[in-house]
C-alpha cells in the first residue's frame, strides 16, 4: 500500500479538544487514524475535557480552560495568564516529549488553550512542527475577520489594537482585551512566525490572504481537506427541496438564503442548531417562506436529508476556508451552490458541479436556486457524479496523506510516499 509505515515513525498531534466538536477536530481525528493506520504511532497532546476519547496519553494532557463558566476572580486571571502563554502546557509537552520522542508534531488548534508556547518548548527539543490553519488566527486576533456581521480586515498592517476598540470577542473589553496581550505577546516572541516550520492551509484563498496580511509564502503548503467517497453512498431518490447544514449563526448567511428561498418559492430544509435560531424561524413567519428546520443531524440521519436534496446550500458572508460539507454533498453525489467568498468558489466548477452565487445577495441567491431548480434531476445528478469523481482524485484520503507525508519527509520525518 503506498506511504505504509514500519511504526518507527511517530507523531504528536496537538489540539485542543480531544473530541469531535467541529470541522477541525474531524480534521484531527481523522488525520490520526490516517497515519495510525498506515503503521505510525500517534500521540495526542490536548486539554482535559469530560467529552473527551479515552487516551493512554491523557495524564498529560492540561487543564481544562471553558470560557462563559462562572468562576472566582483568581482563576480567570490565572485562565488569561494560561490563555497568553501556558505554563503547564510547556510542562507537561515537555515531560511528554522525553516520554515519547515524536519524530514531528502537527498542531491544529492551539490558540486560547494549550497556547502557542508549547512550540518553543517543541523548537528546543529539535523537534519539526507543523500547523493546519483552520481558521485566519495567524492574522486576525478574533480568527474570522468578521465583525458586527460583515467582514474586517481592520487590523492589516499590524493595527491588532482594533480587536479592543471593536470588543470584537464577545462584545466584552475584558475578554478583548486578553485576546489583544495574547497577540501582543505571541508576536514578539515569534511563537507562530519562528517555532513553526510549515504551515498546511486546506484552501487557496487562506494562503493568499496569509500572504496578503505579511506570512512568507514558502512557509504554507496548500494541502486540500479531504473525505473518503467510499464511506458515501450516492444511491438516492431526489426530494424537492434544497438542504442547509451546519450552525445558525449571523456569518453563515441563512438570513440571505430564508429571503432567497421566499422570493424563488423553493423549499428549503435547515438542519443545525444556533443562537440564531428564533430569529430565523421569526423571519420564516414573516416572509412564508417554505422553510422545514430539522434540529441537528449526524451520521446517516445526515447524509439521507443531503443525499435526498436538489443541492446543499452554503450561502456563507465570511471567509469561509474549505469547508468538508462541500466535500460531503459531493460525496453523497449532489451539487452545490455556494456563496463566492473565501475559499468556496475554488471548490465549485460552475456548471460541472454546482453554482456560485453573490454573499449577501438575496436576488443573486434566488437566481441559483431557480437556475438548479429548473435543471432536470438527471442534470442535477450528473453534477453531483462530478463532484464525487474530483473529490475521489483531489480530494481523497490518499491524496492528503501522500501530500501530508511528503511534507514531513521535507523535514526529516518518515521517507515521503512511495512511488
């Protein structure tokens, strides 16, 4: 099999949560089985968590940090100092480190908990790190570039001080604040910049917005998500209806598509759940839109309400990265209509696997919905066929790891895949 391993490689996944909580944990624990299965051992590095997978590692992992929980003014300001630079997670990397002797570390998210200082403490040991970039910390304190909403870019240039002045974590100054100090003080020890040897980026867009924002472009490989099609059926009976899947909130567009879907009569099911809910469900009223929310779905429940759907619909008014339900809904050989902002538009072939629409554009949202309406069902699956065959070829399981292993062996970790 290619990139099989002898198991005297090891690697040290780093993330905070050490349980399926969003799309970069199933990046975590997917890319953990990869190499496991491919004969490397993998260690785990996280923070306690009562949700969390049993792990043989765990008496290493650091102490819990959850914001929003009610506690003494000692343990916040002990939780911000941890948020700024983590003590214990250096300890206990540390101890970890002479215990394991990881041949190289990928990190995913790190930020707020486990902190960026374990880098340095990984650095010292000789030890190669890489980092996924699910989100754009590396330049936005806040992580989204999104404010009140709409996109920001107002801390470009080095302006980090915005993140108070807008109290954009939260609504709160102190919260803000601490998030302020955290990128002060991980800027000037060049926590991210010169203990991290590559970043991976799983979208175009984020690279050339890194770029954009002063991160060299050596330092970026541009490794695609990925979803194995075999674990997808894509043997199902079209319903009339378009799909939403994911959280309710202001930045996924869901206000836009609920007036899309009301102007071009179409039937829209939105699966999840959200601080945005009642007044989704108030603009339903509202606007009779033909609208069914059905709570939150996984697994199978899932893939039947997508597999079944005309197309999913991902109207996002953020700098979305690459997201897996896109990947997904191909898988399950539908098309897509996506909002041409952040990295959806490179995942889209207009009119070989779905549509674009503009972000925020209820008439322009509408247009898509009655462009992929009016198609045939035949047309519609055929589309989604297409999807599936290009996530079978670039975006597949063996792609990523062919890629991933690669990398590591640029770095003196494991020998590349085998060719």
């Amino acid at each position: 099999m290619s990139g099989q391993r002898n198991g005297n490689n090891r690697l040290l996944a780093i993330n905070n949560y050490f349980y399926r909580r969003g799309g970069a944990e199933a990046v975590f624990f997917d890319h953990m089985k990869m190499f496991g299965d491919i004969g490397w051992d993998v260690v785990p590095f996280a923070m306690e968590h009562e949700d969390n997978e049993p792990s043989p590692w765990s008496d290493y992992f650091v102490s819990e940090i959850e914001y929003g929980r009610r506690t003494n003014l000692l343990r916040k300001v002990v939780q911000a100092a941890s948020v700024i630079y983590s003590r214990e997670a250096q300890r206990n990397i540390d101890r970890l480190i002479r215990s394991a002797r990881p041949s190289i570390a990928h990190a995913h998210n790190v930020y707020h908990h486990l902190s960026p200082a374990i880098f340095s403490t990984l650095k010292q040991a000789g030890i190669p790190v890489v980092m996924t970039a699910h989100d754009l910390k590396l330049a936005c304190p806040s992580y989204k570039m999104l404010r009140e909403g709409a996109v920001c870019e107002d801390c470009r240039g080095g302006h980090v001080y915005n993140v108070l002045r807008h109290r954009c974590i939260k609504g709160e100054v102190t919260l803000s604040a601490v998030v302020l100090a955290e990128t002060l003080v991980h800027r000037a020890l060049g926590l991210y910049r010169n203990q991290v040897d590559r970043i991976v980026v799983p979208s175009k867009f984020y690279v050339g917005k890194l770029v954009e924002w002063g991160w060299p472009r050596e330092r970026m490989v541009h490794i695609p998500n990925f979803v194995d099609v075999e674990d997808y059926s894509d043997q199902w009976t079209e319903g009339g209806y378009f799909v939403f899947a994911g959280r309710l909130a202001p930045e996924k567009g869901l206000e836009t598509l609920i007036r899309a879907a009301a102007s071009s009569r179409q039937r829209l099911v939105i699966a999840g759940t959200g601080p945005e809910e009642a007044m989704l469900r108030a603009l339903v009223e509202q606007t009779g839109a033909d609208v069914t929310f059905a709570g939150y779905l996984s697994g199978q429940a899932l893939h039947r309400l997508i597999g079944e759907a005309r197309a999913l619909v991902l109207p996002s008014e953020w700098y979305e990265n690459a997201p897996i339900s896109v990947l997904e809904a191909y898988a399950l050989g539908r098309p897509v209509i996506g909002a041409s902002i952040g990295g959806i538009p490179e995942m889209i072939r207009e009119g070989e696997t779905g549509m674009t629409a503009k972000p925020g554009d209820a008439d322009d949202l509408a247009r898509a919905l009655t462009g992929m309406a009016a198609l045939p069902s035949s047309e519609r699956a055929a589309r989604g066929a297409s999807g599936r065959r290009w996530v079978a070829s670039e975006f597949s399981a063996a792609a990523y790891r062919d890629r991933t292993l690669d990398l590591y062996a640029s770095l003196g970790a494991g020998e590349g895949r085998r060719r």
